[in-house]
C-alpha cells in the first residue's frame, strides 16, 4: 500500500463508527426475528412477517421499521398476536 492509499486516522475512526452502527443495527434485527420467531413458531414465518406490510403498521414491513429505530412499535403489534398454535 502507498501513501495516498492509505487511511488517516480521521477515516478508520470513520469506518469503526460505520461498522459498531451496522453491527448494532443487525443485532437489533436479530433479537426482534428470535422473538417473533417465537410467537410464530418457525424462522420461515418470522420473515415473511418482518417482510410483509403490516396494516397495524401503517403498511410498513416490521424489518424497514426494526431498520428506522421503531423496534418498540414493532414488538407492541407483535405481542398483541395470538401465540402461535391458539385460534383467533
């Protein structure tokens, strides 16, 4: 590696804030997909739910709203569903 490609201090402080923010963000994702696994029963519908417009939602899919900060919205309209195995 040469000079000019080399990073600056300034840019890997930059790229270690980039990846604690993506690491942090795909740790959320993670334990909001194990808890509606858990009342869905399976991983196959736990992401279909998180990909799928929710009306209780405002038609936004759980995972863009896990992806913008709202994973308390999210879970509230996960906990009010059913257990998985019970009759509406």
């Amino acid at each position: 590696m040469t000079d000019p490609e080399r990073l600056s201090p300034d840019n890997i402080s930059a790229l270690q804030a980039r990846f604690q923010d993506h690491s942090r963000k795909a740790q959320t994702h993670y334990a909001v997909m194990h808890e509606v696994r858990q009342v869905l029963g399976s991983i196959d519908a736990a992401d279909a739910w998180m990909t799928t417009p929710q009306a209780a939602l405002g038609d936004s899919t759980p995972a863009q709203l896990v992806a913008a900060g709202r994973v308390d919205d999210v879970l509230a309209c996960l906990r009010q569903m059913p257990p998985r195995g019970a009759k509406r």
